[in-house]
C-alpha cells in the first residue's frame, strides 16, 4: 500500500498556523507540545529543503529528512539573532511569528519551483507499506521491527512526558539589599540619631509556588526599627522597593538587620545585615 500526501507543504503551513491559534488562545497543554517540536525541529529545514531541491532525484528520502532536521536547527537560531537586533527581542510571539513566515515562505518557493517541473521529476512525499514483504520477512526481523517502533514511541513519549511535566528546580527566595541608587555600593555606613537611612530591598520568589507571603522586619541593634509586608508574590515575580530605618540611639557598629519571614511569622527564612555608626545630632 502506498500513501502519497498530494501536498504535505500545505499541511506544514495549517499545522503551524493551528500551532499559533492554540497558543493564543489555550493554556500550556500537551499539543503545544506535539505540534511545537516539529515546528521548530523539523519543518523550517523541510521547506527549506523543498526549496532546494525540488527533483526526486536530488536527495535520497533518508538524506532529506536528515538535512531538515539539520537546516532547521541553523535556522531557527539565526532566526533568533535576527530578533535580537529588533525592537521586539527573542520572545515567544516574535519567535513563533518570524518561523511562521519563514515556513510559509520556504514552502511557497518550493511549490512555485515544483510546478516547473514535469510531474514525473517532481518530488512528492510517499510512504509504502508492503504487507508482502512483512509476511515474508522471517520471525526475527518481525520481532527487531517491532522492537525499534516500540523503543521509538517509547522515547517519543517519555519526551512528551518530560515536557509536560518537568522536574521542579530547586526552591529558594532571593532576598538581596542594593544602595539607594540601586547598585550593590553607596550603603548608608554613618548617620546621626534620628536621621533617616535608605535602601533598596528585593525579593525574588523562586519557590515554584504562587501566592507566597512575605514579610520584612528591620533591627538596629537588636530593637525593631520598622516592618515591611505582608507582601503577596507568585512564582518568579520580583519585589524592589526603599526600604527605611532610622537609628534612635547613638554607637559604633550598630547592626542593622533585615530579617525575611515567609508565610507565618514564626521563625526567620533569611536575613541580611549592615553595620551603622550613629552619631549624636548636633
């Protein structure tokens, strides 16, 4: 039995126009997934190859199907490149955008230079299926055929699993201070009773959790100074803002603490430190 797609370009370009609907418009979902990797993987270096070599005799079907996946793994990153020169950056819409159109581009000139040429030169995709030559083929050919197909599912579906489900990275906070420009210098080192210092505070959540609660409470010498929070942060959502404390006694190497709770208040998560000489007020 032989199958002959009359023009698998076309399919190429619906499945990547289907690709660009679902991310509109779903979730993250495994069909993201199943149609994304040949998108990326395999179908620019396809069209490019059509483009190319349009003859049936220009490239053996292993060769072709070699040379697409390595065409598309060159052009996708200059793809990229190019992207990182314009104002819209390597992102997800920009990416799916420019391949898009490179697809719908490449598959064009293949089928312009396809129509040039005699039906009988020209390249179509067709599978054969001989159902004689499997009943031929002696029982340990039958029994290796059927064991590469199943390793062959197999590890496209532990692909597929791996990419819909991905082991969680390790869970943390960022907590960091800055100075008041904003740089990791300039930290307020000596100030005067009652005088006001600055900083700048972070928090990064990094704990593959939503809706975390933070809280911040500053000490000058083992005395609260002032609190911050409660503050509501999703995973990978950042929180930069001064924070402010004011010394109400005089001394050399005052400790000024910032000290991270997260959810309940009832041990410190993290804590970072200063070390302040105050001064009296004249």
């Amino acid at each position: 039995m032989r199958i002959s797609p009359k023009n698998e370009l076309s399919a190429i370009i619906i499945l990547s126009v289907l690709l660009i609907i679902i991310i509109v418009f779903l979730e993250s979902n495994v069909l993201r997934i199943i149609l994304g990797l040949p998108f990326l993987l395999f179908s620019p270096g396809y069209t490019l190859t059509a483009a190319l070599f349009p003859r049936k005799g220009d490239l053996e079907g292993i060769t072709r199907i070699a040379l697409s996946f390595a065409l598309s793994v060159a052009v996708v990153p200059l793809i990229g490149l190019i992207l990182n020169y314009t104002p819209w950056g390597i992102a997800l819409y920009p990416v799916l955008v420019s391949t898009t159109i490179f697809i719908v581009s490449a598959s064009g000139a293949a089928m312009y230079r396809r129509q040039k040429i005699s039906g009988d030169e020209r390249f179509s995709l067709s599978f054969t299926i001989n159902l004689q030559q499997w009943k031929a083929a002696n029982n340990w050919d039958r029994v290796l055929s059927v064991f590469l197909i199943v390793c062959l599912l197999g590890a496209v579906g532990t692909f597929v699993y791996a990419s819909t489900n991905p082991l969680v990275g390790e869970r943390f906070t960022e907590f960091y201070i800055l100075g008041p420009g904003g740089n990791a210098t300039d930290y307020p080192e000596e100030l005067t009773v009652g005088e006001k210092g600055t900083v700048r505070l972070g928090i990064v959540n990094q704990e593959h959790e939503d809706d975390v609660v933070y809280h911040v409470e500053i000490l000058i010498h083992s005395e609260l100074d002032n609190t911050i929070g409660p503050l509501v942060l999703d995973h990978e959502e950042k929180w930069e803002e001064e924070a402010s404390f004011v010394p109400q006694k005089a001394g050399e190497d005052q400790k000024v603490e910032f000290i991270l709770y997260r959810h309940v208040k009832e041990e410190p998560y993290q804590s970072l430190h200063l070390w302040l000489d105050v001064q009296e007020a004249a």
